[in-house]
C-alpha cells in the first residue's frame, strides 16, 4: 500500500483537499482498471508527479463531452459522483490499447486528460487504486 495526501480540489467532493488516503499498488495484478476507480499514477506530461483522478474512458473507447455531459461511444455517461455539469466541450478521443482518459470529479476545476498534452495515462504508469480515506475521516473509496 502507499500513504498519501491530497494536495488539490480536483476530486471534491469525493475526496477533499488534505484528504489523507490508502493507494493500493497491487489492484491490478490479477485484473485491470475498471470505469469509476480512482487511481494514483505518474502524471504523463512530466512522469514524474503524481496525480489522482478517476478512470472514465477505456481502451478503444471513443470518448467526447458535449453540452455538459460526457459520451462513452456515443452513450451518454451516468455519473453520480459530479456535483456540476461540466463547462466546456472536449473531443472526440480514442483511447488508445493500455491507455486510460482520466477525469477529476470536480470537473471545473481539474487539470486532466482534457488538458494534457499527452491525453492517456498508459497502464505502466498507474501507482495504484485509492481504496479508503482514513482523515479526516474513515470511509472506502
């Protein structure tokens, strides 16, 4: 497991900045990432910083945002988790084989895949799977 705080709003009101968390690093050695984790991983512009977001688009998905909402394939995405529409419209991106299209669920304010110069976080660079909170209180993620 890894230990760590969270610096940013990105992925309020999920997980609030100062949050502190558990990484699970070993999530993905018997399965892959699924839509809906929250994952630690090597932020791929820079490799070197570590980033938390949630997995919204999976390899060879076709993955757009139109009018507020957000279209896995040409369905549109139900998210219970976003507390505001989502300003902006992005894409169309494919993800690419052993690419994943990252999201912050505070989406006006979150630096993600949207953003980046290189879109997709590749599997290798994926920490781990953020499994609870435990400050400033207990709860599973």
């Amino acid at each position: 497991i890894a230990n760590a705080q969270v610096p940013s709003g990105s992925m309020e009101t999920t997980i609030m900045t100062g949050s502190r968390i558990i990484v699970n690093r070993l999530a993905y050695i018997a399965g892959e990432p699924q839509r809906g984790d929250i994952i630690a991983f090597y932020y791929p512009d820079d490799g070197k910083t570590i980033y938390l977001k949630r997995i919204i688009g999976l390899p060879g998905e076709k993955i757009e945002g139109i009018d507020g909402t957000i279209y896995i394939d040409g369905t549109p995405l139900m998210e219970s988790y976003i507390r505001e529409e989502t300003e902006g419209d992005f894409g169309p991106y494919v993800v690419p084989e052993d690419g994943f299209f990252v999201m912050g669920d505070n989406r006006n304010n979150s630096m993600d895949s949207r953003f980046w110069k290189n879109k997709f976080v590749e599997k290798s660079e994926i920490v781990g799977r953020a499994e609870m909170e435990y400050f400033p209180e207990l709860k599973w993620l």
